[in-house]
C-alpha cells in the first residue's frame, strides 16, 4: 500500500506541473518512463539520465515515476510530460492519442528486440501448445514485449488466451511476472529479455525452478519519445546528447549500462508500424 501510495503522490506531482505558455521557452524538461519494472528500480535507472540531459541541454530536467503506462500517454497528451521512455505499443499509443508524438532514439538492441517465455521446471511446460489448460501471466496491458507481442505470437501459433488458458492474469510489471511465475502463482509468463537477463546476472530469480522455454521472433520495441510541439531545435539537442554517448568512455558506459546497451540510434515513425500492425490484429489497436 505504501508503495501505491508513493507513485500515485508522485504521479499526483506531474500532473500539477506548470505548462509553458506558447511561444515561451521551456524552462524545465519532464522526463518520464513506462513502468515496467519497481517504482525504485526505475528511479535508480532514470535519475541519472535526467541528470545528464540536464548538464548537456544546460536546463533543468525532472525524472518522476507514474502510477500506469496510460498516464504516461494522458501526460504527454496534456503537454504535462515532455519526454517518456516508452514501449513500442505505447508510443503506437501515444502517437495516436496525440497526433504528433515522436521518436527520437532507441537503443540498437530495440531494433530486434524479443520476449522471453517462461515456466517453472515442475510443469513439464517445453514448448508453446504445453501452454493450454495452463495458468499464464502477461505484464502490463499495454506492454510491447510483456503483452502486445507475446499475445500476437501466441495467435500466430494457434493459442488463444481467452479460449485456450486456464486462467491468464497481468502482473504490471516484468520482473514481477518472473516473481509470478518463480512462486507458484502461475505456471507460465512472458516477458521483455533485457529484463529477464538483468534478473539471471543479478541472481533475482531461480534459474534451478524457472526456465525459458520459448523466444519470440524479433520486433521493434523501447524509443525515447518527445512531444511533437517540442521545440525543433531542443529536440536535435536531445538526440544529439543521447547518440554521443560512448561505451569507451567510463561515465557514458555507466549511464548506458543503466539501460543495458551499447549505443542508441536514430529511428523514425514509419519502423513503428509493424507494431501498430500487430496491435491491430491483436485486438488491441483500433
């Protein structure tokens, strides 16, 4: 409860925020991101970002925490957040809610990114038809690599979760689903790889009990994304900031082992696209 509490406070504290008048220049860039991991996890990641953007662009730049992926969405709509970490899925989202959301940079990884699938040992779960009559967990909704596309390879290999699991539920989050899955609460899930290798190096799930059985094929997935009523020029400077960033060097590699990459580059709305595809004949995209 205290840690709903926290995030919903914060969250709170976003929407409170000052709007630029038009034509003024922004005085305080507001970064957020999907969470899609522990309100802590994410502050430990995203702080030292906001710090260093804050140094390059020579302004002030605010990390906060939202309670859901939609705020995220409503808050860059609301012109309330200027800059959000998103999924794919969620930038399709907020690209549509807006009109004019746009990526920036993603991290080259996210160009063939996957989803892992997992089960504990004890189901003699191995391949994706074990999965029926089976209990099933996905992340968040509205997540790329813990929903949307496992639910879309799923289709594609004849498993209809509606029709085709004993019951399948959202834990929120990946790492919870791994928690999830680790306890007992469901016998399988899916969720992002990046997480559930940070999970394995970091010995915060059991390898001895949890398995992957399944990797989807790869899609395109996390984008840093800003508002498309950004100032132009702040926009380069941004991108520019992100993209000089070195793994030869110790501090960049810090702030990039933060996101669990080597380098980001340049992507456009129109790589997007598959993903609103797949959302689409998901059911989850209009």
């Amino acid at each position: 409860m205290k840690r709903g509490l926290a995030v919903l406070v914060i969250g709170a504290a976003i929407f409170g925020a000052t709007i630029a008048q038009a034509g003024e220049p922004l005085r305080e860039l507001r970064v957020s991101a999907i969470p899609d991991e522990n309100p802590n996890e994410l502050m430990r990641i995203y702080t030292p970002f906001a710090d260093y953007l804050s140094k390059e662009l020579n302004m002030k730049v605010t990390y906060t925490n939202v309670v859901d992926y939609a705020a995220t969405v409503e808050g860059l709509a609301a012109k309330k957040l200027d800059m959000v970490w998103y999924g794919g899925f969620t930038y399709v989202q907020a690209r549509k809610r807006t009109g004019d959301a746009l990526p920036l940079v993603s991290r080259e990884e996210d160009l063939q990114f996957h989803s892992k699938f997992i089960a504990r040992k004890d189901t003699g779960i191995t391949k994706l038809a074990d999965l029926k009559g089976k209990t099933f967990s996905f992340g968040s909704v509205s997540s790329t690599s813990g929903h949307l596309m496992p639910r879309y390879f799923l289709l594609q290999n004849g498993i209809n979760p509606e029709k085709d699991f004993a019951k399948f539920s959202f834990s929120g989050a990946h790492d919870a689903t791994a928690l999830w899955v680790e306890s007992g609460k469901v016998d399988a899930g899916a969720l992002n790889e990046a997480v559930w290798d940070k999970l394995v190096q970091t010995k915060k799930v059991d390898t001895g009990k949890v398995v992957v059985f399944w990797t989807t094929p790869p899609f395109v997935d996390y984008v840093w994304t800003v508002r498309g009523d950004l100032d132009k020029g702040l926009q380069e400077r941004i991108a520019s900031a992100l993209l000089k960033l070195d793994s030869r060097k110790p501090d960049d590699k810090r702030l990039l082992n933060l996101h669990r990459t080597k380098k980001y580059v340049r992507v456009q709305p129109e790589e997007f696209k598959p993903v609103e595809e797949a959302a689409i004949a998901a059911g989850l995209l209009k």
